[in-house]
C-alpha cells in the first residue's frame, strides 16, 4: 500500500466519523457536510467498500433532511 492511499483511506474515515458524531448531536447539515467529503475522498482513492457504507449513512441523513423540511 501506498502511503498517498493509507492517506486518502484515513481522511475518508476520519470525515466519516465527524459526520457519524454530527448526526449524533443533530447537527444535521454539518453531517451531510462531512460526509459528502469523506465520499469525494473514497472515490478518489477507489475505496469502493468505504464507498458504500459512506453512500448508506448520506442516504439516511438526505432522509433526515428530507423529512424535516
């Protein structure tokens, strides 16, 4: 592994985890947010497992959002 990949693959994680606590707080849009950014960095580094479960947790805040507004 690359150490440019290792880097891609901890800042995918690192604005996941920031999305999972925003949600958590209900700082909804701050999630979205976070996790919007975390999806561009598993796509550019094609991390198609972190994709997926990135993808999953953004359809549940877009829902949040959704019925909210």
């Amino acid at each position: 592994m690359s150490v440019e990949f290792k880097h891609i693959k901890g800042e995918a994680t690192a604005f996941k985890g920031l999305g999972y606590c925003e949600e958590k707080v209900g700082n909804i849009f701050e999630a979205m947010d976070h996790l919007e950014k975390a999806l561009d960095k598993a796509i550019e580094g094609s991390l198609q497992n972190l994709q997926k479960e990135i993808s999953i947790d953004l359809v549940r805040v877009y829902q949040i959002i959704a019925l909210k507004y």
